[in-house]
C-alpha cells in the first residue's frame, strides 16, 4: 500500500538520498512545507520570512517498509535537539520538523520522539524541538528542478547533517 511522509532535518539534499536509498521507498522528491507563502522559491525560503522549511516528500510501500522504520532514518540524520539550524545551515528552512498524514503517523511520531528523547537524556544531550503536526491546511510546494535528487546529480555536493551520533534503540523491521 503507497502512503506519504513529509520529513524536514535541515538541508533536503542528504535526506532525500538517505530516504531514497531505503528499501520500500518507491518515491522521493524535495520541496517547501509549513509556511505561508504561495508558490515559494529556493530564494524566498532562504530569506527566512515565508517561514517554509526544507522538505522531503517520501512515497512508501507500507508492506515492504514502516513509517516508524522511516522515523527512526529521520531521528538520526540530524541533530532534533537543535532549533532552526543544523551544522552550518541556520535559519527556520533548516528547523526539524515532520508533517503527519494520518491519526496513526501522529501517534507514532510523537512515540518514536519519546524514545529517541529518552536515549538522548541518557547521554546528556538536551532535549528535542522537532515540531510534530498535521499536513492539515499545508501544501507541500515542490522545490525547482535543480533541487530533485541534487546529490544523485552532484554525487561530490554539499550534505550538510549533523547527527547526535546516538542510533535509535527501535528494531530496523519493527
């Protein structure tokens, strides 16, 4: 069965290859979410002021692949602790963040941030800011072009991701 996922962990580039590497995973491509502006560009999310973030629209086939084995990718290629900014990216397009496109994607979005919270208090690293909500009202606006599997293009281009470094405790195939 084909679902959606929308992930933001900073830069879109080196998400979406992560994503698009992950066996289930039939479709990927990159694109603005959560802000208020019409039909934005690369140029006007970058300014900060349509409050969009980078975005990664993944299409999954739920009976090869789960939406929690797809979180556990999300929470450990990024820093979720840091707030607007990941590595040298700063700004609201680089803010964690997942959209939920149903009751059940909420319930373990929110889950999966509790254990993966959990194993970071254990090593002391602080808590995490990922915003969790519905699509509801937010269109998911595609990125230009030039943007669409940017690394499979440029396979020596910039992939900004910080990491915590810690693995996330679920088991791959749960």
């Amino acid at each position: 069965m084909s679902e959606i996922a929308y992930f933001a962990t900073g830069c879109f580039w080196g998400a979406e290859r992560r994503f698009w590497n992950l066996r289930g995973v039939t479709n990927t491509s990159v694109g603005y979410m959560g802000g208020s502006t019409t039909n934005p560009t690369y140029e006007a999310v970058c300014t900060g002021r349509t409050k969009h973030a980078e975005i990664v629209k993944v299409t999954f086939d739920s009976s090869l692949i789960s939406y929690k084995r797809l979180l556990a990718e999300f929470w450990v290629m990024h820093d979720p602790t840091s707030l607007n900014q990941q590595g040298g990216d700063i700004g609201t397009q680089y803010r964690s963040a997942i959209f939920t496109t149903t009751p059940e994607q909420m319930i373990d979005a929110a889950n999966t941030r509790d254990i993966y919270e959990a194993e970071l208090k254990k090593v002391g690293i602080g808590e995490i800011v990922t915003e969790i909500q519905e699509v509801g009202e937010y269109k998911y606006w595609i990125a230009e072009e030039y943007h669409q599997r940017y690394l499979e293009k440029n396979p020596n281009g910039y992939d900004c991701h910080s990491s915590t470094g810690i693995e996330f405790p679920m088991v791959a195939h749960e």
